[in-house]
C-alpha cells in the first residue's frame, strides 16, 4: 500500500511539475517604442512597434530573432533605424522576421507610399545580417527633423526617399540571404561601400517615380547571386563607381532572373541592369524577362564582362530594345548571349507566370514559379566557373555566408 501511495503521489508531482514547465514556457513579448536607442535582443515571436525612430548607438548591437515583427504603426513619424553599431535579424524559413506596417495600411494604393523611412546605417556600423527577413512599404520622404539627415546620413537632406537598406562602410560587411523586399518606394538597396553579399532573395514592386534595386557606388566588393527582381521601376541592378571611395566597386552579378523592370519609367534608365561611370562589373548567367532594356554600358571600366546573358521579349517592342542599334547605343550584347529577333523567341518556361502579363504591372503574385519546367532551354550552357568576390565567404557575428557557386541553368532557380 505505502508502495501505490508513493507511485501516486510521483505521478501527482511529476504532473505538477510537467504543466508548470508548460506554463513558464516563453511569452512573445509586445514592446512599444516611441523613439531612442535600441540595442540588445529583441526576443523571439514578439511584436515590437516603433512609433518613432531608432538609433543603434556605436559599438552596441541590435538581434533581432526568428518571428519578430517590427511594425511601424505611427506612419506619420516616418520613422527611421539608424545603425551605428550592428544589427542582425535572424529569421527562418517556417519563422521570418518582418519589418511592415499594421494590416489596414497594406493596400494597393499605399503599395509604394513609403510609409517608414529604412534602416540607414552610417560609417561606423560594422556589420549587417539580414536572414529570412521581409522588409515592406519602406522609403518615407525625408523631413529636416529625419534622424538620417540630422547624423549626415544617405543625401543628408529634406525631400529625399530613403532605401530600404542603405550601408557607406567600405570595410564594413553586409549579408542579406532569403529575403523578400517589397513595396520600396524608390531605391531598395543604396550601397556606398562594403563587402557585399547579396543572395536568394525576391525583390518584388519597387519604384514610384523612380529608383532601382540594387544600387552600388564606389567602396563596394558585392557577390549578388540567385536573386528575383520584379518590377523595378527603374534597373535591377544599378553598377556605379561614383564617388570617391576606396576600392573601385566589383560586382559580381550571375544567376539572377529580371521580369518586368524598366517600363514605369519612360526614359533610357529603366530596364535591367545599368553599368556606369568606371564601375569593374561582371555579368553572368541571368535572366532578363520583359524588361525594357537590354544590359546597358555606360562608360563602365573596360575590365568589365557581360555576357551569357539570356532574352525574352513577349513583344516585338521589348526584343528592339534588347538589341544593339544606333538609336540606343548604351545597350550591348556578349558573345554568348541567348537572344531572339522576334517576339516570343527563347521562351524561358517558367513553372507559373504569364509572360504576357503587362510590364506595367508592379503586383506581384506569391503563387508564381519562377523555376524551370524540364524541357526549357534555360537549364543548360551557362558559365559555370564564375570567380566569386568571396568565394569562402563573409564572416558575420562568429558564422561565415556564402553565395552559392554559378550554375549551369539561367536566372535564379534551375528546375523544379
């Protein structure tokens, strides 16, 4: 009997003990910021609202984990985190973190409004990580009281939109992977300096009035990799070595697929992928979907490469512009391009999207499938042995990031 007693009563506390276990189990946080400094952990699953804006002081860090969302509730504080010290958002595949605006906000018309300002990170910041991260409806319109301008940061001026991203420490690391960026209202990524990896990510619906996605000056050393850019309204990729930093910028830019990106901007700028001004650019293995404009050299250094880039054009209008001719000298073409004369030539044969779908449409539709269906001739004969900036990557908070080797598919995905 004292046996059965003592067997119960081992049950009794094992229960307690069980469901207080339970019971302590982590509580997502809800914290409301209204505007100072941040730095430490921001916990994981939490929501922490901004209702003005951040400063991540000097030699401080910022982590932000996997299922924190960030939200900018007070649209009118155009809120901005400035970056001095680091900042790594850590999400994951099942738990990313997002950097958005409260749901009733989240409308076609607000799609490229600029309803937060970005995350500016000024000379002193050494590094930043972003996994798994979305980052939406970013890009407010500089005020004289914007922290960005008041530090001297970006143009450091009233009137200005700000990026999503903007980095000037050329000695500073910068690793996005598996990122989705969306609704940006100009720039996505402004890069005055830094070692650079950009890779996996979607860049979806950017570009009011103007701006690219990818936007490099001088300073910068960039691996960009296996990226998707929808509908820019300006380039994809924007390769420059204005300024004057140290060293010259080196993009390295293979295996990235572009749909759509030029035609809400009626001039020579929009379209896909704009080298200019010295920059030392190399192009390989991507795809240029209906986009206005063929790869552009504009007074680029001679070292540059473009080439084993693949066309299509749903339009005749679109293959003209992708082809080299008097009218638009700034387009060329490299000896293994894959590129038709006539409309509808070398179709891709992406899993799921229409390629009659009007290049002035910036909504993008989550159940695309950019990846290629057997058969396509996309899946084979493109450059291999691209020499990466980091080929054993960047090293970021004690873990290195590399951006995968070129394949020999086109664009961004391979097959299915």
């Amino acid at each position: 009997m004292k046996i059965k007693t003592l067997f119960i009563a081992f049950l009794a506390v094992s229960t307690i003990f069980v469901a207080c276990k339970k019971d302590n189990a982590p509580i997502p946080v809800n914290v409301t910021l209204n505007s100072g400094t941040a730095s430490g952990i921001w916990k994981k699953g939490g929501t922490y609202t901004i209702n003005g804006s951040l400063i991540i002081p000097k030699d401080s860090s910022l982590t932000i984990e996997e299922g924190v969302t960030v939200l900018f509730a007070d649209t009118s504080k155009r809120s901005e985190i400035i970056v001095k010290g680091n900042i790594y958002s850590k999400g994951t595949a099942s738990n990313p973190v997002k950097f958005t605006v409260p749901d009733q906000y989240k409308t076609s018309a607000n799609a490229m409004q600029g309803l937060w300002g970005g995350i500016v990170a000024s000379p002193t910041c050494q590094e930043i990580l972003f996994l798994y991260t979305t980052i939406e409806y970013a890009g407010a319109v500089t005020t004289s009281n914007s922290l960005s301008v008041i530090n001297g940061l970006y143009k450091a001026a009233a009137g200005e939109k700000t990026p999503a991203l903007y980095a000037s420490n050329v000695d500073g690391k910068v690793v996005v992977m598996n990122c989705k960026i969306q609704n940006i209202k100009e720039d996505v990524f402004y890069m005055e300096g830094g070692k650079i990896i950009f890779a996996n990510n979607v860049f979806a619906s950017s570009g009011l009035e103007n701006g690219g996605v990818i936007n490099l000056k001088s300073g910068c050393t960039a691996d960009c990799a296996y990226n998707l850019i929808f509908s820019s309204n300006s380039d994809g990729f924007k390769l420059s070595n204005s300024g004057d930093k140290i060293p010259q910028t080196h993009a390295v830019c293979y295996n990235n697929t572009l749909v759509n990106c030029g035609w809400r901007r009626p001039d020579i700028k929009g379209g896909s992928v704009w080298m200019e001004k010295l920059v030392f650019a190399e192009l390989y293995n991507n795809i240029l979907a209906n986009c206005r404009w063929g790869v552009k050299f504009s007074k680029a250094d001679t070292k540059t490469i473009y080439d084993y880039t693949y066309y299509y054009g749903y339009t005749q209008q679109c293959v003209n512009q992708f082809t080299p001719n008097t009218t638009w000298a700034e387009v060329v073409r490299g000896t293994h391009d894959i590129a038709g004369t006539t409309a509808g030539a070398n179709d891709p044969k992406f899993v799921n999207y229409p390629l009659s779908n009007d290049g002035m449409n910036y909504a993008f539709d989550n159940s695309w499938d950019f990846h290629l269906q057997a058969g396509s001739p996309a899946l084979t004969g493109a450059k291999t042995d691209v020499i990466r900036n980091f080929p054993s990557g960047l090293t970021i908070g004690g873990i290195t990031y590399t951006a995968p080797a070129a394949s020999a598919f086109y664009g961004a995905f391979g097959a299915k």
